[in-house]
C-alpha cells in the first residue's frame, strides 16, 4: 500500500479531512468551540462551577466531567430524541464517559481547586468522527474555560492546571485492507476494523480502542493503525495550539 | 408613551432585533434553518418521512408534528440535561406542542397524502424569544421539505400543501408599563405580561398566549399588545418570503 | 347572531352552564372543593405545608402551586394512567402549570411566610372546560387553606394573602362562526378557535390562551370571544363568593 | 371478651362502619359505584372493551384486570403522586393485583367471549380498609358492566359470567388483644395483626391476607379473625345484592 | 387422603423437598447462605451498614428490609431484565416486601441501634417456592450479620436482637383436591389454591397468604393447609439451627 | 523486570488466577457456565430462541447479543439495583454492548438462520477482570447452546457456525511500572494503565480497550501489554477447549 492510494473524497490514507475549529461560537459559556472534521460538527461547550460532585466535596481537588449527545436530525435518518425516550442508549453513555476519561488525562485535579468543568459536546452535524471530534474540541473549551477560571480569581494565577494536550483521531481498515486516517461515515460504516485513538500532546496514549467489527485484526494491522493515528493527532496537536494562540 | 423611549438594546418599541434566517445550514435534513432573533439562535431541521404515526394510518391525511429542546448550556448558567433526567419538563412539551399546532394551521393535511413532517427545533444560544423563533424558523425549514418531497414526487405537483404562511414574537410589558415587541432575555425576565403571539401571513391569529407574571393585565393593554404583534410578524412574514427566495 | 341562538343543550350563547362549588367535600385537606360546571366535576383540595421547596427557602416569600390530573375513565373512552406509563403527558404537564400560574397572580407570596399551598385537581368526571373548572375550585380552596392557616398562627392575622380572586372560562366559536361561553365537550371537540380565559374578580387578565383549531381567527372574532368570557368570569366571581360566605 | 366491648367510634367488635354503595355515580363507565365504609370513600368504574390484552388474543376467553390509586391529599398527610415521580410503588401493585384477582375468582372468563373489563379504583377519601371497600364496590361496579355488554349484544344473552359475588372486609387484633371487624385508621395503624379477607356470596375464601405488624398471632387467634371477617362478607354480600336490585 | 398418596417427584404430602443451607457461599457480605429447596437456589447475601434510612435517624431504632429478584434465566423461558425495562414488577415489589415484614417481625428492632441490614435474595434457579425459600436462607443470613456486626461492636454484645427465628413453606390443593407441602413448579403453576406461610421457631403466625387460583377455599381446607405448613416450618426451623451452628 | 518478581497473591507477573468452567451449572438455559477466575465467579447462561429482533427479521440471519449484570453485594460495599433505580448505568451499557460484539466476532450469523442467543452474564462475586470472565465464559455457553440448538433441529446439521473461539483477559501497569496479566481488584484499583484484550482461537485481536487512569502510556509499554494479553488468552482458550471436551 502506498501513499499514492486514493480514497472516496479523494484524500491520501494518513491525511485528515479539513478541520476548523471556531472559538467562542457560543457566547454564554466560559469555554465553546465549534469544531469541524469535514463535514462533522459538534459543539463542545464548557461550563465552570465552583462546587463540585457531592462524594468529592471536601477532597480538596476538582472534576472534569463530560455529556456528548446528538441532535435527532444530525444524522442521515431522524434517530429518536433520548429526552422522549426517556433513557440514555448504551453508545451516547459509553462515548460520555470516553471524553470525560480523556479529558481528566491531562488535568491535575489537585491544582484545579474545588471547582468542576463539565463538558458538553452535542453532534450537530454526523459524518463519522464525532467522539474523536468532540474530544480535540473539548480539549480546546477547557483550556478556555480553565482561563476564564484563573482571570476570575477561581484557580490561582500559578496553577499548572493542564499537564499536557490532548486530542483524538479514528483509524480503521478498509475492506481492501488498506488502513486508513480519520473515517468519513460512508468508509466507517464497511470498515472491517475501527479503531478510535486519544493521544496527547507528547504523544502518549490515553486510550485505545479497537474492535473488528467484521474480521479480527492482526497484531501487525494493529501497529499500523497506531501509527496513522500517532501521525494525525500530532496534526490536530498544532491544530489546537494555532486555534489557542489565535 | 412615544416612538422616542428607548429600549435597553437602543431599539424603538415596535422594532424587531436583527433576524436572520439561513437555510440549508445543516445538510442531512429535508429543510434545514438556523434563524436568529439577535442573539437567540435555533436550528429547525424539518424530517420527511412517508409515514404516518399509527393513529392516523389508513385516513389518507398527513401529519406534521414538533420537537423543541435547549442545549444545557444554551442558557447563561448549565441546565441538566433531559435525557439524563429521563424526563421531558412541562414547558418543553408545552412549547413543542405549541410549535406543532402553529405550523399545522397553515397546512392543509389532506393535500399531503399519508406522510409526515417532524421539526426539531433545537435552541443552540437562548435569549428570550426561543419558542417564537423556532416557529418562524421551523414555518421556512417546512416549505423546503415540502418542495423537496414534491420534487421527490412523494406529494402531487400541484397539491397546494402550505394554505398560508405562520409566524410568530413575543411582547410583554415593561415594568415601566411600556408594551415593547420582540423581548430579549433582560427585558423578559422582568416584564410584568409576557404575550406569544403566532399569526399567519394573512394577518390572522393561530395563538394567542398572554400570561400575567406580576399584575394582571387590562383590556387596553392587550390591545396594544396585540397591535405591536401583528406589526412584527408583519415584518417576519417579508422575511421569510425574501428567505425563500434566494 | 343574536341572544336568541340555541346551543344543544339549550343554552343562550353568553350562558355559563349550572355551576355547583360544594366546600368542605373531602376531610382531610386545608381547603377542599367540590366543582362542577354542569356535568364536569373536578376535586380541588388545597393541602397546607409550613415549608418552601428548595429553591426558595430562606427568601421569606412561600409558594403555591398546582398538580392536575384525570381519573382514567373520567371521559368517554378510558385512557391509561400517566403513574403506570411512568410519565406526564404534555397536556397534564401544561395545564398544572397553568393552574400554578393563574392562582399565584393573586396571592402575595410574601405575606404568606415561608408556606407552601398546593392545589390537587383531579377531575373526576369530564364534559369539557375541566381547567377553568379547576382554577374556579381551586381558587376557593385555597381562600380556604388560607383561613385555616391565619387560624391556626401560620399566617400572620391581618396579612392580606390574596390580593383578588380568579376565575376562568372557556369560549369559542362554533362551525357555523358563533362565538359561545363554556363549551361542554361536544361543543369543545367541534370548536374551530379555543380559548381559554383566567379574569380577577376586578376584571383584569391574568392568562388569555386561544388557539384556532381549525381555520385562524381574526381580531374581531378574538373581541368578541374576550367579552364573552369577561360576562362569564363575572358570574363565577359571585358564584365563588356566594360560597365562600355560606 | 364480650360483645359489651366498646370501640373508640362506639362500634361492637364485630360491627361493620356504615356501608353505602352509590351506583352509577359517574356518568361515562359501563359500570360505576362510589362506596363508603364509614369515611372511607372509593369511586369504582368498570371499563367495558371488546378486546383482550394481546397475550390473551384468540384463546376464546375474556380478561378482568384492575387499577387501585389514591388521590394525593385522600390521606391525612398529602403523598406525591406516582405519575410525577415516574413509578408506582409496591404497595399500589400489590393492591392492584389483589382487586383483579379477586374479581377473577367469581368470574367465567369462558363465558365472557373476548372481551375485557378494567376495574379502576380510585381513592377519593381513606380511612382504613381502602382496598377492601374497593373489592366490594368493584364487583357492583363489574356486575353493572356486564348486564350493560349483555344489553349491548357484546356477551350472551343467557351466558352465566358472574358464578358467585364477592366482597372483603379487613380484622385485627387491637394492642389490648381484641379481635375487631373493620379497621378505620387510627385502629390500623396501631392493630397488632392485620387481615384482609376476601369471601365469596357463598362463604368460601378468595383470599386470606394476615399480617403480624408486632407479636406474631397464635392460630386461636388466626380463627377469632376468620369468624370475624366471614360474619362481615355475609353483611356486605347483602347490601351488594340490596344495591344492585335497585 | 392417606400418606399413601404419591406425588409426581415421589414425596409424601406433608414431606419437604431436600432442603440445603450453605452459609458463607458469597465471600464479600457480611453473611450470606445459598439456599436450596429441591431445584430452587436462592442467593440471599446480608449488607450490614452503620447507618439508617433517612426517616428513621434519630429515632434510636435500627432497620431491616430486602431485595428479591431473579436473574433472566432462572426460570424455563427467559424473561426481561426488570433493570432493563427500567421499572420494577409488582411480583417483584410484591415480595420483597413479603421478606422484609417476615424478617423484621423476629428482630427487636431497638436493641439493633441505628444500624441497617439489607437482605438481597437473587434466586440464581427457580422451581417454585422461591419467596419461602427466600425467607428461610435470608433469616439465617441475617443471623450470622448480627452475629458479625457484634464482633465489631456495632451492636451491643449482650443484646437479644433475635427474639425468634422464622421460616417459609408453600403449601397449596393438588386439581384432585389433595392438600401438599412444598410446591415445586409443576404443583405450583396447577394448583387450585396456593398458600405461604411464615411461621415463627416458637410456632406462631407472621404471615398467612392465602389465594384461590381457581375455585374459592372452604374453612376446611384453610385448616388443613394450615397444619401442613406448620410442621413443614418446624422442620425448616430445624435445619437453620443445624445450619447456624457449624 | 524479570519473572521472579512477585505479587501480592503470589503469581508472577504473566499468570492468571486459577481459572474453573462449570459447565451446567443450571438447569433452564440452552448453555450455562459457572466461570471462575480467582474470587471472580460469573454466571454466564445462553438462551436459544427462534427468532430474531424486529429489525432484523426476514433478512436470513440470526444474532447474538448479551446482557451484563452484578447483584448487588458482588462487591465490597452494597451498590443499588439498577432495577430499582429505574436506569442502567454506563458502565453496565458498555459491558454489555462489549460482550455481544466479542461474541459476534466470531459467529457465522448467516448460517445461524432467524434465531437469537442471549448471553447473560451475571456476577455473583466480583474481584476484578469480570468482564473479561464473562466473555470467556460466555463463548462455553453459546457453543452449548448452538450444540443444543443443532440437536434440536434449529441450526443445520453441518453448519459451522463458530468460525472461532474467543476469550479476554485483562492486562495493567501497576504503579511501580510492572506490566501483569489478569488483575485482581486490589491491582486493578491501583493500576495506572488498565486493558482489556479479545483474542481469537487464532490469536487474532477482537477489542483492544486500553485506558490509561493516571499518566498515559507509551508504545512500548501499550507493546508489552499486548504480549501478556496473546500469552493469556492462548491459555483461556486451552482451558475453553478442555471445558468443552468434557
């Protein structure tokens, strides 16, 4: 396989699609990106409290939390409301809990004083991607919002709050078996594997989750996989670091 | 009381925020609208589907029905999500109610044949005016599901669908006893009667929702109220032509 | 259209149906009323509580507010209870609120102290109109929790609590375009505009709701309706304090 | 102990309160009966439906099933609603299903054909022994409903549907050791044992329900009970029958 | 009917099915027995904890309550996790509550100071008799958490927390009339009448549940089920004192 | 770090815990396994059924899904019933939604025909790896009950419907930098970097979910990992073998 391959929208298997990411789009919250992989968008908004979930109180550190969730027309076909059904699916839960593990990752809770940042990141357009997007979006309210914080007098000047940046990007393997870099719906939904990868700023792993969804994956398309995804989140690294400089 | 007082924002009484109206903003849905009233901004997505809820099969009508919801942090502090509740609050289903009633009185059900419109009317940024947005939004989102289920050939060429135009704003009275069009959130919170008026381009009335939160209201105030409304939606109603015909 | 018009059931058009407000009906409560607009009946009871919610404690105001809900075979066809679908309906939710609202514009919450009043109206038996009948009821059941309450040390003796009193009523127009008083539901279901209509006892509006069901309606026709119900909440005030002197 | 025994509201031990059954007290149900037991007071409707549950669909038999609920403020203390807390608890279930099962045993579901009746039970007033009242006034309640289907050709004309009647009362044993036949609530609440019997027109047991809420009881006083609650069905087995021949 | 009779499995009327009590089979609890009568397996695990519900603190007074539940497969054909469907059956409710009064009507409640112990009995297999079987393991549990919860010194060490043991049998008329001891499924799911009875080591009444699944009961019949689950108790009553004292 | 370094219970660092399958271990299911690692006992029981999820039926494919559950004292400390708190956490969500996927990874559903498996899995007793005992436990199930579904004439006589076998294990990095195979609950809390891996027969990857719970980890230690995890699982898969020779 080579760098020559050409995918459906033309781009080359490690290349990520255009990714835009919009600052204080929304203007209530202490931290709000909007944060495009093509045509995905999702609305990662970050709201500051100076309290903390009750079986922390007292403990002296803080808690990032996150929700992700989609709009019922983002997709394809109109999925039910979660709100009507009146529970919460097994995925919207499972991809919750990813961005909030990925997120804590990187803060030092202990510096972070009593105080907690919850995530929201609400799909507001699908096209594959979204928990990866919601992730380097996140990453980016929070830091606004952790400044917001230290301006407000909430953190202390001094605090190295953020230890590190962190991104996410999926991989996943055609059914060719070329593996390829950040999966539009129409590739993720034939991909043989799929494999959803948190890196951070100085390229360790926070998490990594791969599943076959058709046949089972060697150790050696394993490897390659990690490596297209090493490669693409060190682009959504600066990616993050021009938007937070802007 | 005069064209001269002035409202916080500097606008006349009888003067509506600055409204836009930008249509195809999401790519998946049928119709698709982000209108702002000023600040507010409301994403109404309009589903086709060539169905027709189970109680109405078989009766050769058709059937447009509304969902309305907010962001958490749409507001200026975060509100607890829905879904995670696991239960829709009263004024959620009231306004989504409201919204599905407003649009059905300007469609002529039968002309549809057994088919469905389902708007979702999501409030990405509140500031007063959400639920008169959503339908002013949600009327334009619908006409282009409707002309895209004609081209689809899944409604008749010449079935007049839309029998007329909706649209809608709030007024309410200052604690000053002015009467103002269109309140921002700072104006609504603290005005004394908060009226939601929805009319049709023909300048009748679908709804007329008057609620005293502090003193009751007389008669002459109601017409005054009423006067302001039916200029605004007026102005609206242009607005939404001019939307539909770019 | 004249006085002379013969409604169904015999009625003149500005004829509000027999209306019967039978206090003390049930033991248990502070205040409990019986109401009945002709074949409708609605159980009001006012339950008195030395405490605020949350949300208001300490803020030396009290509260009043509303739960309605119907017996399953209050009407003609039974429908399932909300407690054993494990949620509230739309409409339930709406005309609580309604209630809430309409009896809190004439009560000085301040003046009751840190106390709660809430309404229970359970309709018993349905023939449209149940929620201007609840509202009338409720009104003189909390007049009564009110005296209980001054009686028993809870309110201070000379407070002035309410302010005025409220009632309510619905009016429409017919399909052959009369405008009538107090629909009974054979009436109501055929009724092309609805509204609803909650008046103090000095005349002034505290809720004005109308809504075409059918066709929109014009500004002469919402005239006339209000003057109607204006008539019609008169008559229930005399019938409220005829009660409240027995 | 002797019959000379006086109880706090002046009864004899083996004395019922004042029983009155009012049928057909409200308009819509095929069936309807409110029944006092002294204070007690359960509006019983029976809701005719010429379906069965679908688990029963075209096995050739009938269905009686039964909902018991208590309005919020029946009690001395206001309860929260279950339809607002989104779930019914233990103790409404139990007494549901014991009201259906009761109905059942006099019932030929053969002979009804396939068609359902639904017992609603509604607390208006409580003062002990709810759901005993509600037993004896379902099946008035049922009885009416099924000579209404019989009337409306729904079920044979000569098909045998009711075998037996049955009625319930509730015994127990007072802190000082007398057994007692009917329990208003300040005797329930402080009653060592407490029993629910259900009892056939012909003196057989449906049911048999004791409970030892302090001292475990002896089997002598086990039969004290018994005779106490037979003795009591006979008496309500006679003014179902003086109820229904009016 | 002689002893003669022989029942499917080949025991005599009044002979249990084989009874097994193995204490200590869950390592984390503070006791817990798997249970077995014949086929049926209970697993009843005994939380104790240093604290009571919120409606009881301060009263000086300790608490038990219980759990009952069934995993999926317990029984011949799966049914739906009640987890899962997100509400709670009333079968379910129904005997939980059966278990919690049976165990609590043996402990004094105010030597347990306030201190709390939760009985979940999870039947892992089901062949009738799973609430008497229930009982019997979750009695024994909650026997050896006090005897844990006194090493500890939560309790009082001279304490008499137990004031009695307790036991539960099924007893229940054979379609051919015959009264048996202990149910398994294919009795249970044929017999006429079905009864359970809790009974006390010393011989007394706690519970007596007693219903007519098919023909009422005579006075007769309740006798002789009566006398089968009194020694059907003392027998169970035996073997928890064996149990207890390995 | 050499193979003599040693843990707290003993094991070198690529050991598991002594792993039993009992298989049968209850009577109703096509397929039940009693599952063992360590203190971790999961029951794991496959239900056949003759047909398929609504959605998927008529399209000539059978599917596999599962159900993962603890009772309520599987832990340490008591946790509530989800059953009881009407909602199923994320974490369960995930569990379950991991189990069916592994399951899947190595079904033929085409040659299955329109029938269903179910897995439960439920832990009894928890000590960590729980998920990755039932996966392993569950395939013993679900070939049983293929075998038994075979048998029975559902499945064709020579259908291959296991393409493969499929365990899992967990691997982690405790807080000294040691990488261990399959950890207990005390390591696992304390782990800093937490996997769990599916590996085929073959020795192919199903899932690969790792998460780093402190700092994040490097390639090289994401490497060694996955070497104790094909080391671990080639050994389940010998026992899973033996198992079912049996």
């Amino acid at each position: 396989m080579t760098q020559n391959y050409l995918r459906a929208d033309g781009r080359a298997i490690d290349q990520l699609r255009e990714v835009t990411i919009t600052r204080g789009w929304s203007e209530h919250a202490e931290g709000s990106v909007l944060i495009e992989f093509g045509r995905t968008k999702v609305l990662c908004t970050a709201s500051f409290e100076s309290d903390v979930p009750r079986w922390l109180r007292g403990a002296g550190r803080g808690w990032v939390t996150a929700e992700y969730a989609m709009l019922p027309r983002a997709t394809n076909t109109r999925s039910s409301r979660e709100s009507v059904k009146g529970k919460i699916g097994g995925r919207t839960h499972e991809i919750s809990r990813l961005i909030g593990r990925s997120l804590r990752a990187v803060v030092d809770l202990e510096s972070m004083g009593e105080n907690m940042i919850t995530l929201d990141c609400d799909v507001l357009q699908a096209d594959g991607g979204t928990r990866t997007a919601a992730i380097t979006g996140a990453f980016v309210a929070m830091a606004d919002a952790v400044e917001w914080a230290r301006a407000e007098g909430h953190i202390r000047k001094n605090a190295e709050v953020l230890r590190d940046s962190v991104s996410a990007v999926s991989v996943g393997v055609l059914p060719d078996g070329t593996a390829v870099l950040d999966l539009p719906y129409p590739e993720d939904s034939t991909a043989g594997t799929d494999m959803n990868v948190v890196v951070t700023g100085s390229g360790d792993f926070v998490e990594v989750q791969g599943t076959a969804e058709g046949a089972p994956f060697s150790r050696d398309q394993l490897n390659e996989l990690l490596d297209l995804a090493v490669t693409g989140c060190a682009q959504l690294d600066n990616l993050q670091r021009e938007a937070l400089s802007r």
